[in-house]
C-alpha cells in the first residue's frame, strides 16, 4: 500500500500517524513538492485536484486526507477507530467535516502563510483560528477525546494542524483542554511525531 | 426525527433534498436565523458550533450536514447512498469533504456575501469556486454521478451549493457537465427544489 508523501504537510501526516496508530504498514513514496511533481503525470492523474496525500491500495486511489483515514480504518484498523453504527460513525464524520473546512482555513492556512508563503489572507485565517480553537477547547474541557469517549480517527484528523498552529503563529496557550489533548495523543501507544508536532 | 431548519440554507436542504429522496420521514421545525434563534439555548446547546441544520432522533443529536447525511443513510437509507466497504465509502467521503470545504468555501461563501451581505471575501470565494468547480465540472464530463456510478449523499452534500452558485455571481455557463448532472438530480423519484435550485 503507497502514500505518495509529503513529510511537512499535516494532511500526509494524518494517515501516517494514523496507520502507525493503528499499525497499518505504509509504504512511503516521498513527493517532490517544490518541484511541482503531484501537478503533473503520472501523479496528477491519480489525484486531478493536484495534492497530497495520495493513497493506492490494490488498484484503489484516494485523494483526501479525510477519505483515506475512513478507508484505512474501515479495512485494516478495525471499529474502535470508525464504527459502523450510525450514531457512532456520524459522530466521527462530523469532526472530519471540521478537518476539512474550519480546521484547515484555520490553523492549516495560517500555518502556509508563515511557513510556505502562500498567498492567503492571514487576517481570515486567524479569524477563522479564534473561531474554531475555543470550541474545541470547550468540547476537549468535558471529552477526553473528539468522539466516542476514545480515541478515533476524529482525533487523527483533527489534531495534526492544530498541533501545528503555533507555525502560523497560532497560540495555543489560550488552550488548555487542547494542549493536554495533545498529550494524550502523544502518549497513545505507536504515536509518531512530524517535525513541529 | 426533528430538523432544526432554516428555508434558504443549503446546508439544510442537503438533508431535506436526502430525506425526500430517500423517503425518510423529516419533522422541519424552522428557525429563527434572523433573529439569531439557532445561538441561544436551547438550540445552541445542541449544537455549540451555533450553526443549522441540526438532527435530533432518538436521543441522537447531530451538527454538521455531511454528518448528518451519513447518518440518514446508513440507518435508514440503505448501502446504495452509502456503501459500507470501505472503498465505496471512502469514496463517497472525498466528496463530503470536498462539500465541507471548497465548495462551502467557493460558491457557498460566494451567495452568503451577495443574498445574506456576509463580511467575506468576495474575491477569495469567486478564486476559490475558478479552482474547484472546473475540477468537478471534468470530473462529470466522465462520470454520470460523483461518486460509484449512482445517485449517493455525495451527490446530495455537493449539489445544493453547486446549483446555487449563481445567487453569488458564480456562473455555471461554462460548466456544462455540472448542469447537466444538476438537471439529473432533479429528475430523481422524490426530488424537492429549494428557493434558487
């Protein structure tokens, strides 16, 4: 199974942490970013939208880092990471909607200003990150966990660029119940780190 | 089964367009949105996040449309909106994704500045719905339906935004894949319009 990679972004980050998490054996294939090489074949015709991650497990390709976390868990990681109830697994898909949007024009974005330079509005991300941050904080003051009252794939989507933020000048100071989330997460037996988490 | 509702939110008629197609029974109990209902108790302690729709059932209370689809489907509409193999689903989770994000973030945010006078960025939702809706736009040059070759939730978390794109000025004359796939849509069994689709 291949992860077209990229060390520094948190969305690659995610599915390994994930995978060593759950013990999911990834081969990595680093991706030349800077030289463009997941906007041309043969990678952007296994992902059209031109990003990273991408996953291919036995003739299936995945872009999103979201998408690929609900493959790997549903095949190889078993319930306790995504289950199959209705009440449980909408629970996790609600926090993967918030990786998606709030978390990644949040503190994702802010982060590839200041780290990457890109042409972002820093001003809307910051907003964004004030928004978002304290009602996770406040979720994370009665939950030891995003979902479930355990650790799930909600926890591996979530946690890489909040973990992040301060890059994008993004204090987490303000953030307590996060920060000691963060920890827990740390902790979790396989845990792995990626430079800046 | 209750859904906090708002009548021109299209993250609302995500679920009511699902519900209708799927034939699963919907009490809409309408929110005062202008009158800020949906940020005080008791609406928003079911949901912190202070946003609509929200799902209550059975003691199951839901924030987040994508969620919220996920839910409906898998308890009462059957694998074929949303399969339960993990490469089917996840396929249909790149969509829920790219519903929460890019197109929440183009053309969704697009129509809140034009029909609700929003404080975002117009220039940043027009760029982002140029990146995006091409993509899909391609995407639907080649297949029938987003996801697995039939109508799924993934069709139903992308369209609604998609179809009212051009309340926020974004036009869909040069999409003619995405316009067509729209009129698809509406020739479902059971379809529903909503103000502007």
């Amino acid at each position: 199974m291949k992860l077209y990679d990229l060390e520094l972004s948190g969305n690659c980050y995610k599915v390994r942490l994930f995978a060593a998490l759950a013990g999911i054996p990834l081969e990595l294939i680093p991706v030349d970013f800077l030289d463009g090489e997941h906007k041309r074949p043969p990678l952007i015709d296994l992902n059209p939208w031109g990003q990273l991650p991408i996953l291919e497990d036995e003739g299936v390709v995945l872009r999103d880092s979201q998408a690929i976390l609900v493959y790997l868990a549903s095949k190889y990681g078993g319930e306790t990471w995504l289950p199959k109830d209705p009440a449980g697994l909408a629970e996790v898909v609600q926090w993967l909607s918030t990786s998606a949007n709030e978390i990644q024009n949040g503190p994702g974005a802010a982060r590839l200003v200041d780290k990457f330079g890109y042409a972002i509005d820093k001003e809307d991300t910051i907003g964004r990150s004030a928004r978002i941050l304290p009602l996770i904080d406040d979720h994370l003051a009665r939950h030891r966990w995003l979902a479930l009252d355990r650790p799930t794939i909600a926890d591996c989507a979530v946690m890489p660029y909040v973990a992040l933020a301060p890059e994008g000048a993004v204090s987490l100071q303000t953030y307590p119940h996060i920060r000691q989330w963060i920890g827990r997460m740390k902790e979790l037996p396989g845990f792995v780190p990626m430079p800046g988490v």
